[in-house]
C-alpha cells in the first residue's frame, strides 16, 4: 500500500481541515474548459459508433442520466451512456437476496444481472463515463475531484464529513478511482474522497490523471 494511501486511510477529518484555494480553481477550470472540449471534438466519433452499438443491442434511450450530488449540496445529472436494460420492476424482484444485500451496504452489485453485454464492455473500459465530459465542460464537475454520489451515499457514509466533501466539484476520476476503486470498502472510499479534498494540488490533480489513464488502458478496478 502506498505511502499517500496509508496517510488517507489513517486521518481524521474535519471541516477545519478545508482550506481554499482560488488560483488552483481558476487553473482547474481553465483546464476543464480545454480539455472537455477538445476530447468531445476528437472522440465524437467514437460517441456515435457507442449510440449506434446500444440502440441496435438493447431496447431504450442512449444516453441515461442519474441524479447525484455536487459542489455545495446541490443536485446534477451525471450522463453515461446506458448500460442497463430497461426494467420498469422494483429492484427486489431484479436482484437476489444476496445481490440486495451487496447493494444495500455498497451501492454497486457483482455481476449486475440488469448489464448489457455492451454495457459491460463500456463499463470494463470506462467508456461509458465519457458523456460526463458534458458535464465537465457545463461545470458541473471537474476532470479530477470525488467521484459523483447518490444522496443516499451523502448522508449515509460522510456523516458529519458531508459538508466537507462538498467544498470542491466531483470529478471524472480521483483519488479513490486510481487507488483501489472496488478492490477496497465502502468506508475506505469515504476517507480516500475526503484525503482529496483537504490535499488537492495542481501535482496531485497531475498524478490523479496519470494514474487513471495506466489504469483505463490495462482495465484495472472497473466493474
């Protein structure tokens, strides 16, 4: 385990911790800008033969928005391209016990029997996060922050810390993301999301990114 990760797993965390920074933000949100831009131009292409490939496999909408938190407690819709089948029944007739019980305590499921074949090959490369660089670009998140939650995982994980968490936008990637994503527990998420927002630094935002770029390319912690 490195180093970063034993100190982000073995801190305390507190709102006094937080400190700002506005330089950072401003290079942060030039870079968002840019970068968004620029990958939605280059990668348009590849969006269309994703759109063709999911409404030719499965029945429903390209595209599937989901309500999740943001900076300062407010309510987004983070895009991904869908992939799930479209199941008007409750989640307990979907899923096992067992399944339930996972997602209960998670908020994910092993094996997701509702996953597309297309949607698990989107899901194994991340290519299915990539609409979210629309989400970048309107500045609803950031390239690199904490990964976008349910309201459900707001109040339940961070407790007293929710207010912490939300002192900076969500990211595309993060700490957590490239540092053991589903190999580690729920709770040890909570503290890697938080080492982020009371750490956050241009050098750190730079490793984030290398990080995740080796992790996408030999497909390493995404479900």
């Amino acid at each position: 385990m490195r180093k970063s990760t034993r100190e982000a797993l073995s801190l305390e965390y507190n709102i006094g911790m937080f400190k700002k920074k506005p330089f950072l933000d401003f290079i942060k949100r030039c870079f968002d800008i840019f970068m968004s831009l620029f990958c939605i131009i280059l990668l348009s292409w590849l969006f269309l033969i994703i759109a063709i490939l999911i409404k030719c496999t499965s029945r429903g909408p390209v595209l599937y928005g989901h309500e999740r938190v943001g900076k300062n407690g407010s309510f987004f819709k983070v895009w991904k391209f869908r992939s799930m089948r479209v199941d008007n029944r409750p989640i307990e007739e979907i899923l096992t016990k067992e399944q339930l019980e996972e997602y209960k305590n998670e908020f994910k499921v092993t094996n997701d029997p509702r996953v597309t074949k297309i949607g698990k090959l989107l899901r194994k490369s991340s290519i299915d996060e990539l609409p979210q660089l629309f989400n970048i670009l309107f500045g609803n998140m950031s390239f690199v922050g904490w990964r976008p939650i349910l309201k459900e995982e707001w109040e339940t994980y961070y407790g007293a810390n929710k207010d912490l968490l939300v002192m900076v936008k969500p990211g595309l990637t993060g700490y957590w993301a490239c540092h053991g994503r589903s190999q580690i527990t729920y709770k040890q998420r909570v503290k890697m999301e938080l080492y982020y927002v009371v750490k956050r630094s241009v050098w750190l935002d730079i490793r984030i990114l290398w990080h995740t770029v080796f992790k996408v390319a030999m497909q390493e912690g995404a479900e």
